[in-house]
C-alpha cells in the first residue's frame, strides 16, 4: 500500500458496476468530492465539459450530490442535476444532451439506503471503460497529496449548476415511445417500485397507456428503498396481485435496472423466465432465427438454453454482471440479452439496461395473446439450481488441487450431460462458489454438497 492510499477508504477503486459502500465508512462526502475533482480532471481532458447527475431516493444522496457537485464545478465542469431518476434515465438524458456530456448516478442498486454508490456513462449514454476509471483512479492518489494542478486559481474557470427540471417528463415520454401501439386499457397492475427511483414514473407511464394502477413501495421517505419491496423482494407484490385480482404485477429495483414481475396466480418471474415470455411472440422468434442470437450468463437457467437452442437460435452465455452482458451484445452485433437477476438489455432500443423499458417490450410482445402471462409461462420448467459458498484458503488453489479435480469429474460423470456444474472463485473474498443444475433436485444438491465436502481437507 502507498503513502496516499492510506488515507482512502477501504476498497475505494472502480468494481464491477462504479464505486459502492456504506455511507458511514466508504462514501464520504471528501471522499465524493474528491472522486468528483478526479473525474472532472480526465472529462476534461476528454472534452467533455458538462455532466449530468441523477439519483435514487436514498437519504444519502443529497449528500453526496453535494459533494460531487461541489468537484465537478472546481474542476470547471458544469454539473446539470437531474433530481430522483433511474439509472437508465442518466443514461438517457446523457446520449440526448450532446457529444460533450457524460453522465453520473448515485444510486447502490438493490442494497438497503446504508449503502450507497456512483457510477458514470459516457456520451453514448454506456458505462464508461475500465481505461477511464483507472486514470479516474490515478488522479484520486495525485489528490490526497493536495497536488497543485487542482488548486483553484481563477474563478473566471469554475463550472456551473443548473437543474434539467423536465428529467422525468422527458424520460417518461421516451419510455411510452419505445411500444407506441401498447394499449392496456382494462387491465389492473400492480406496480412496486422499491420506494426507489421510479416511485412517480413507473404508475404515470402505466396510466398513461390505460391501466389500472396498484401501487405499492412508491412513497419513499429515504430510508425504506428496497426495504421488503422491489424485484429483489416481491413476496407483497404477489400477494397483492392475488388479493386485489389484478392482471399481473410489476416490480423495479431501487434504481430502475432490474425487473420481475408477477403472473395473475402470484408466481414470481425472474430474468429468465422474462427472456421467455418475450419470446413467446413468433415475430420475435423469427428475428432471432435469423442471426440476431441471445446472451445470457452463466447462472442462466439451463431449460431457457435448451429452448433456444431448440427453435434454432444463437446462445452465448458471458460473465455474471450486466456491463458483461452488454458487452458481449456489442461484440456480436446482437441485441438482446440479460441476468436471471432481471436485468434485461434491448439495445436496438435503448444503450443500457432499462427495468421499465424492458417491461413495455415484454408486455407488447404478447398483447395479441390478451397478456395471458400465465398460459404463456406454463410450459417453461425451470431445472432446479443449488448453489453453496464455501470458505477457502485461496480458491484459486483449490481449483487446480488433485482431490477437487477428481470429486469433479466424478460427479460430472453422475450427471450423463443432462446438467451442469459451474465453479467460481470469488473475486472479492476467499470463496469458492459451487452450483450444479439438472432435472433432478436431489441428484443437485448432493452433487453441490461433495464437491463443498471435498474442499474441506485442502491448504
């Protein structure tokens, strides 16, 4: 560790989806202003010269607005404030303002308002490039030894605030635009948007198509995000679509990326069986016959592979993460993809993934079956999956010891290629994940249960 590095919070760089912690400990507002005097020394050396920042409804987040806002303009950056929008609205707004803008949302996703977190689009309105958070990164340890090329010496260079105050009519009308024939006149919904950033967008674009609107988790009071709520927790929105006899239920993340939803007998849908349902339209199974494939990850059910691969379409499952999604997507000139987690990305329509998006997409590719989302996902059995996560020395290690290696291959042998085994080493902590799938429950979890009981006995 280095001299500067000592007085950064711990874990500060770039993860996999921006920088998140707690904001008792990690997302300090120095530190925040510090990313933001960083951030605003590379966008200017980009060319970029405004950036736009949205929020979820975490407590927190006026906080850090402050903060960042307070970098942004010393670095001479104009900092345009969006006010509670989702993730895919920063995204949005950011590719329609203009080439010189970039984009910022403070938002921890679908952990609890302890947690909060940033991330940054570029102008295309796409999470910016592992290259740019690293020289993000290198500026942040110039900074904590107070270098002069950041001191302020002329106020005629500072950046300005403004406040884009039609944020979410813009973004709520280009949400209604992506499915302009959708209709859903007579039909009951129940919408639970996590006490998050959809809280007022999600109900006013469902009404503007006709429907009637339950709504649950959208009065958020900046401590309840997420709280029991949202597409991480939908046991009350099934109840609810059971005891109010609704059509079907809808439910977004804190910050507007992920989706589930519900069918009118209370069943949860995941990202799969999403995938699925948007299928079940034979356009779009044409489309994708002809070349246009899926992308998935690796902890995508096994039955929605075997199910494309049986109406002869395309499958690439890439690393767990939504940004690994997109960019196999982008590699293969493909354009449609997602998580079992309910991220879903439709990018001949939008640059990122979008929970709102994605369920006016899903929803009007089955309005000529009179939405009957439950016959449509009768004939969708998922294998069951278990999964454990073991402590380990090193997992890396463990991969390559004899003992696991020959555990492996003899529990592969039980599964006759009706299944598979995934094993992942953490990349945050000395665990090895294990998770087997077949038709077989039981044959699962006693495949999961040796390998773990193998690990037991190796340094």
């Amino acid at each position: 560790m280095t001299k500067t590095e000592e007085y950064l919070p711990e874990g500060w760089r770039f993860g996999t989806d921006g920088i998140r912690g707690k904001v008792a400990s990690k997302m300090q507002p120095v530190f925040m202003t510090t990313v933001a005097m960083a951030a605003g020394k590379v966008l200017k050396e980009e060319g970029i010269e405004e950036i736009l920042i949205g929020k979820d409804t975490r407590i927190s987040g006026y906080m850090i607005e402050s903060a960042l806002q307070a970098g942004f303009i010393s670095s001479g950056i104009n900092v345009v404030l969006l006010g509670p929008v989702p993730t895919p609205a920063v995204s949005f707004l950011t590719a329609l303002r203009r080439e010189n803008a970039f984009g910022l949302v403070i938002s921890a996703s679908h952990n609890t308002y302890l947690d909060n977190g940033i991330k940054f689009f570029n102008s295309k309105g796409e999470k910016i490039s592992s290259s740019l958070e690293k020289r993000i990164e290198n500026y942040i340890l110039r900074l904590q030894q107070w270098n002069k090329d950041f001191l302020i010496n002329d106020a005629n260079t500072l950046g300005k605030a403004s406040r884009l105050i039609e944020a979410q009519d813009l973004y709520i009308e280009f949400c209604k635009s992506k499915t302009p024939d959708l209709d859903l006149s007579r039909r009951k919904i129940v919408l639970d948007a996590a006490n998050g950033a959809n809280y007022r967008i999600a109900p006013k674009v469902f009404e503007d198509l006709g429907a009637e609107i339950i709504k649950i988790a959208c009065e958020p009071n900046g401590i309840n995000i997420n709280e029991s709520c949202g597409s991480t927790n939908p046991e009350n929105l099934s109840k609810s679509v059971i005891e109010n006899k609704a059509d079907f239920g809808i439910a977004f993340d804190g910050d507007g990326d992920r989706l589930s939803m519900v069918d009118s007998k209370g069943r949860v849908l995941d990202g799969d069986d999403l995938m699925y349902l948007f299928l079940q339209n034979e356009e779009n199974l044409d489309r994708f016959r002809n070349g246009d494939g899926v992308v998935g990850t690796h902890m995508t059910n096994l039955s929605l592979e075997n199910y494309l691969k049986k109406n002869g379409i395309n499958f690439f499952r890439s690393d767990i993460g939504d940004k690994y999604v997109h960019a196999e997507l982008e590699k293969r000139g493909w354009t449609f993809g997602g998580e079992s987690s309910g991220h879903l990305m439709f990018l001949d329509e939008v640059s990122s993934g979008d929970a709102l998006v994605a369920s006016l997409k899903i929803l009007d590719s089955i309005k000529k079956q009179d939405f009957r989302i439950d016959d449509l996902v009768d004939g969708f059995v998922k294998f069951p999956q278990f999964m454990v996560n073991v402590e380990v020395k090193d997992p890396n290690l463990c991969l390559l010891d004899q003992r696991f290696i020959e555990a492996l291959s003899k529990n592969e042998k039980l599964l006759h290629d009706s299944g598979r085994i995934l094993i992942r080493p953490s990349g945050t902590e000395p665990v090895l994940r294990i998770m087997a799938e077949a038709k077989n429950k039981d044959l699962v979890e006693g495949i999961v249960n040796d390998l773990a009981e193998s690990t037991k006995n190796i340094i």
